[in-house]
C-alpha cells in the first residue's frame, strides 16, 4: 500500500529534463524587447485598475506580469549553487521593482482620482495567510515550471500570488504621500518574493537538481542560515499581523451578538449602531427616553459577559418620546388650524354665493317693475325672515 502511494505521488516521470528547466529559468530572467514592454505595460495597467477599483483590470495584470521569472531564477540559483544565475536574477528584478514604483508613482501623482479604494486597501495590511498563500502558489508554480503538466497552473498561480499590484499600490503611497500604504504593499510584495522563491528552493531540491559550482559543506551551511534568517525576518510579522487579524475578528462577532442583545433595552429601541475593531469601540443610538448611569453602567456589564471587557462604549441619543409627543402636539395643533381656516373659506364663500344670488335676483326684479311702472328707476332687495332672497 505504501509502495502503491508513493508511485502516485512521484513526480518522476512527469519532470522536465534539468537542461530544458535551466533554459527555462534563464529565457524568463531578463527584461529585455518585447518583455521590457510587457512590463511597462503591466505597470500601468495594474495602477489604473486600483486607481478605478476594477477587479478584473487588476486580474488581467496578475496573469500578465513578468516578475515571476527572476523571482524563480533566484530560487533556481540558491538551490543549485548557481552564483553567476543568483547575480543575474537580483540584478532584473531589482530593475523590475525600481520600474514599477516609478511609474506607478508617476502614474497616481498626475492621476486625478486619488481616492483609496478597497483593491488597494486590501495590499496593505499583510498577514500570515499572504505567507501561505505565497509558499503553497509558489510550489504549485514552480511543480508546472519543473514538469510537463503545464494546463492552466501558472496563470492560477499568477493570481494568488499577485506581484505587480502590491508594488503599484506602494507607488500610491508615495504618490500621496501615505507611508502605511508603501510600507504594507511593499512588505507583502516581499512576503510573496521571498516564499515564492523559498517554494523553488524547495522543490528544486526535492528533484536533486545538479549543484552548478564547486562549494563546500561550510559554505553551505552559511547560505542555509540567510535562507533562514531572510525567511524568519519576513515571515514574523506576518504572524503578529495574523495574530491582530484575528483578533479583531473576535471582537467584531463578539460585538455584533453585544449589539443584537440590546436592540430593546429598558423600553428603549436600538436605532442604529457603530463598531470600531481597531480602535474596540462601539457606539449605540436610542430611541426613547435619556439612558441613566444605571442603564449605561448594565450595559458595560452586559458587552463584558460578551467578552469586551476592555470595550468604549459611547450613547447618543436618537429621538426621545419627548421629541416624539412635542412633535405630534405640533402637528395636531397644525391640523386644528386648518381646518378653522378651511371653515372660515367655506363660511365666506356661501356670504359671497349669497350676494350674487341677491343682485341677480334684485336686477331681474326691476327689470319686470319697468316693464309694468316705466317711472321706478332702482329697487332694494333685502332677505326674508327664512334667510331667503
């Protein structure tokens, strides 16, 4: 059975020869003709998909983006000793880099949006899992890089471990001057360089790809121990990052069951709600009469048995019952009012229907006076007793 397990998971017959894997690396390495438009290409792209928000720009600009080749040539090169190849590979992509920042700086500087969206929020705060993300797409990568199952693998890999938008984005940051958008875009840039690169080391490893120069085991140690130290540096921030992430994930559940708790309270309804997870603040809004300190006090005590503790609760008042009944006395009184002025109008127009009927009625009368007493020149028409003409 396990002998029927490790044929399954051999990768043997699937290898690439060393010779074309090496070839491989090296074409991918340079940035040179038609690559070097590529990657300005790229650049802009990538920077005018996080200045407009559009997810499928940026998505275009992963799987387009060149950098992935010196990032394996680094990788190639420690693991097989290759120093004139390590030299190589550090020296594009440091090119690569300086390129993207000054165009996308130069790009977001002249840009008439600066607004910052959520694509670009999303590459400044790096954690742990970006680490994962990295290493497990980097040995995805560097397995179809090795092999002949080629498929649909490396633009897979293009998107997970996105490359071009965390420098674009830190290119934002200088552009506006935003520190904490440079250093957290340009630390996840390094999260998926250096794991990237360690996922080559690896696999290139595992494969026993042949040692390109005389070196001996002291010197070996020594490189393991900067692969190791690089490794640690990058990835210990990550960790306390991941641990901040979930911790404020905590405290955001814990706060919206809080929240859901207390929608009623004494007779008063909750109108609405603000939760801070950075700053651990939540602000509530009622409705009703004024919270008294014994009602706040009940419910710090409450968010506590919630597990916030260490929580700022902050109350406003919303719309008081007083506001409420002042607000319909005011409307009633407003009613009353009209229809007093609509009563008076009806009254007015029934005196001045009244007058027309009596000079119609008066005219009519002395036209037929005339008629029999051609003397009588003008008549005076008073109401009846009954309030008739």
């Amino acid at each position: 059975m396990i002998t029927n397990l490790f044929r399954y998971l051999s990768i043997s017959r699937d290898a690439e020869s060393f010779r074309d894997i090496h070839s491989a690396v090296e074409n991918d390495i340079e940035f040179k003709g038609a690559r070097l438009w590529i990657l300005i290409f790229v650049i802009v792209l990538a920077s005018v998909g996080l200045n407009t928000n559009s997810t499928a720009v940026i998505i275009g600009a992963m799987l387009i983006s060149p950098l992935m080749g010196p990032i394996n040539g680094i990788g190639d090169s420690i693991a097989t000793y290759d120093f004139v190849l390590l030299r190589r590979s550090i020296k594009h992509l440091s090119f690569a880099i300086a390129a993207s920042l000054f165009t996308s700086t130069l790009y977001f500087a002249v840009s008439p949006v600066s607004s910052a969206y959520s694509e670009l929020l999303a590459r400044t705060s790096p954690t742990i899992y970006d680490v994962l993300i990295a290493l497990f797409g980097g040995l995805a990568g560097t397995m179809s890089l090795t092999t002949k199952l080629k498929g649909n693998v490396v633009p897979g890999v293009a998107i997970a471990t996105a490359l071009m938008p965390p420098l674009c984005t830190a290119g934002y940051g200088l552009a506006s001057g935003q520190f904490t958008f440079f250093f957290g875009a340009s630390y996840l840039f390094t999260i998926n360089a250096v794991f990237i690169g360690l996922s080559t080391v690896i696999v290139s490893q595992f494969l026993n790809f042949p040692i390109r120069s005389d070196i001996d085991e002291a010197q070996k140690k020594r490189i393991n121990r900067w692969i190791t130290a690089v490794m640690l540096v990058t990835l210990i921030p990550s960790i306390y990052f991941g641990y901040l992430l979930v911790v404020k994930e905590r405290f955001t559940e814990n706060a919206a069951r809080f929240v859901d708790a207390v929608q009623f309270f004494r007779g008063d309804y909750l109108l609405r709600n603000e939760i801070d997870a950075d700053k651990r603040q939540i602000m509530l809004i009622y409705a009703g009469r004024s919270l008294t300190g014994e009602s706040r006090e009940e419910l710090k005590k409450r968010a506590a048995s919630f597990g916030l503790d260490d929580v700022t609760l902050s109350f406003e008042q919303g719309i008081s019952f007083a506001d409420i009944t002042g607000e319909l006395g005011e409307k009633e009184k407003m009613r009353s009012q009209l229809r007093n002025l609509s009563l008076t109008l009806d009254k007015a127009q029934r005196v001045r229907d009244s007058l027309q009927r009596r000079t119609y009625t008066g005219q009519r009368l002395l036209r037929e006076l005339r008629a029999v007493f051609p003397s009588v020149s003008s008549c005076v028409c008073l109401p009846s007793l009954t309030g008739s003409a």
